[in-house]
C-alpha cells in the first residue's frame, strides 16, 4: 500500500466519520447512554485514523523523506505509544455499548475482566515510547514490531471474545436482525483487522472499524425508528411491517395475542405517572423474559401491548401467557408497591383460509371480552 493511498484511505474514512458523528448529533438522544457509548466509539476510531496518518508520515518504511531526521525519532514513538494504548478502545466501548443495548447492567466481574487487560496495554505502550516493548523506531524513522507486540492486538480480541461471549447469552434478548447486525460490526474489524496483524505495511484495521462504526449507525437509526423509548420494546412500526409480512403469506400460519394493561390511569391518578411508567417497564420486561426474540414482543403506547409469531400452534403462545401472569403475580407479591401489575388480553392463531385482520379481529373482541368482564366482575 503506498504512502498518498493510505493517507488518502484514512482521510477518507475521516471524512465519513465526521457527517456520521454529525448525523449522531442531530438524531440521537445525546442523553442516552448508548448514544454517547457510540459517539465515543466513532470518534476514537477518528482519532485513531489520525494517529496512523501521522505514524505512516512519520515512517521511513512509507516515506522516505523522513529517513535519518532525527528529531522526528522522539514524536514518531509518542505518536505510536498513543496509538497502541487506544488499541482496545473501541472493542471496549463497543462492549459497553452492548450492556446498554440490551439493558444489563455492567457486574463486577466483567469490569475487572475489562480493567486489568485495558490497564495492562496502556502500560506497555507507555513503556514502549523508550524501550522495545510493543514497538521500536530506530534511529532511521524505520517502525518495526516490538518483542511484546502481539500483547496489545490480544487485548482487542479478548474484548471481541467478550462482546461475542455477551450476544450469545443475550440472544433471546434481540431480534434476529439485531443480532445480525451487531455480530457484522463485531466480524469486519476482527476478520479484515487479521490482514493488518500479519502484514503490517497494510493498514486496515482502522478503516474496517470505520466501516463498523456506520453500520453500528445504521442498526441505531433502524432500532430507533421501530423501538418504543419507554420499554424498549418493539413499536407500532415493527407490529406494521410484521402485518405487511402477513399479508403477503399465501397460506398465513400466525399466532398473535393483545394484551392491554389493567387500571394504568387509576395508578396515574392516584401515585403518579412516574409509577404508572414503572408498571409499564415491569410489564414490559416481564414480556421480554417470558417471550424473548421469537414472538416479536411490542407496545403501542399507553397501556396496549402485543406480541406476534409466525406459527399456527396455540400451545406455546397460550403457555407463555400463562408464564408472564404467573411472573406478574410472583412481582406483585414482593414488590411492596400498593398496587398489582395485571392485563386482560386475546389470543388468537390463524385458521385455514383466514387473512389477517380476520385473525386481528377476532383477537381484539376477545380481548375486549375478557376486560369487559374483569370490569363487571370488579
């Protein structure tokens, strides 16, 4: 790879970064923490990309004009104990952005399993700015390979071990579309970064991060727009395009129930909104554990919930109805709160020659049947 062509490539993907970030400001909750995880991200793999223009400007190997100057020697291993000690940077951050994603909480044990490694790779870059440790620059400007060098690229790859480690155990937490894309910007600096790791006069590991940061941006933007904010739950967006896909099922094989939230105005009426929003979150999750990724769990807003399969068996779905209320009154029974957590709801599985809002339908009725005599009987 010649010297103009790697600075241009980097500058490039500089470029990207920045309308990325920009776009992240102007569409994204900064107030989020998954959107400061990722603005965070993208621009440590801008500084990085800077950083390797620099060791590539600075490097005899790239540009001769810099053989023998001396005075360079001393920035050319600052510039590169820079850059070595924010390796595991974005790995990392991507990390932590997946904890925010999926709502889990970082324990103990993974921060320590973060700390010790991301603390030992700064201390061998800094240790490497005056001895042969990651790297060494000799007196010509000429980069090499120090006897430590695989330490720092391991220490990345320990985080995409974890990251990869976490998806697995939270898969029933995502959609299979979300999984595919965060597995992709895990895959594309791991795979194309290997290049990098065995023939160093070819720069990719930055730009394949790049690449991963815009896709990163893209999985943001598309779970934005069909994720309600308040449970992170599928939206009106997501229970359209899942009635789009029915509707062009020549043989439609579907189970689908509503549920509707009892008594969510008497908790805003009587201890305020902020409790009605936790009842609604305790439900929420409780439909997230109970029906993970396959049955498409969504809220419309306000007390009205759903969830939807593509399966004409009513034996799954009525058992995990019957879970979710069974975990709902186990909640209920030690939550001290002073009121209970409960929903009417209606299940319905598609019958042979049915469409689908003939099946909505007859959900809906039964729904509203079921709470008209929870009411009456009240």
């Amino acid at each position: 790879m010649t010297y103009l062509v790697t600075i241009q490539i980097n500058l490039f993907m500089c470029l990207l970064l920045a309308i990325t970030l920009a776009a992240a400001f102007l569409k994204l909750d900064t107030g989020k923490r998954e959107s400061r995880l990722f603005s965070g991200m993208a621009l440590s793999i801008a500084v990085l990309l800077v950083l390797e223009v620099w060791s590539v400007v600075l490097n005899a190997n790239f540009n001769d004009a810099v053989r023998s100057s001396g005075h360079l020697v001393t920035l050319n291993r600052l510039v590169n104990a820079a850059g070595f000690a924010m390796v595991p940077v974005p790995p990392l951050l991507f990390l932590l952005f997946l904890h925010t994603w999926t709502s889990r909480p970082v324990s103990r044990k993974w921060f320590l399993a973060c700390a010790v490694p991301l603390f030992a790779n700064t201390l061998l870059a800094v240790l490497s700015a005056g001895q042969d440790v990651l790297f060494t620059i000799s007196p010509e400007n000429e980069y090499a390979r120090g006897k430590f060098f695989l330490a720092s690229p391991l220490v990345s790859y320990f985080f995409f071990f974890l990251s990869a480690l976490f998806l697995w155990r939270n898969r029933a937490r995502l959609r299979i579309e979300e999984i595919g894309f965060l597995l992709t910007v895990l895959a594309i600096p791991a795979v194309i970064g290997c290049i990098q790791l065995k023939y160093f006069v070819y720069l990719t590991i930055w730009n394949s991060w790049a690449v991963s940061a815009i896709v990163l941006f893209v999985c943001i933007l598309i779970r934005k727009a069909e994720m309600d904010d308040l449970t992170r739950l599928g939206n009106r967006t997501l229970y359209r395009d899942i009635i789009f896909r029915a509707r062009r099922m020549k043989d439609l094989r579907m189970s689908i129930a509503l549920l509707d939230m009892d008594d969510l105005k008497k908790i805003n009426d009587a201890y305020g909104h902020g409790e009605g929003d936790h009842a609604i979150r305790v439900l929420a999750e409780g439909m997230r554990m109970v029906f993970g990724r396959e049955f498409n769990p969504m809220r419309f807003g306000g007390d009205e919930f759903a969830v939807a399969r593509f399966s004409d068996d009513p034996a799954l779905l009525t058992e995990r109805i019957a879970k979710l209320e069974a975990w709902l009154e186990e909640y209920n029974a030690s939550s001290g709160k002073p009121y209970a957590i409960t929903f009417s709801h209606g299940l319905a599985v598609s019958r042979p020659g049915e469409d689908v809002e003939e099946l909505l339908r007859r959900c809906d009725t039964m729904m509203y049947e079921r709470k008209r005599r929870r009411i009456c009987a009240g």
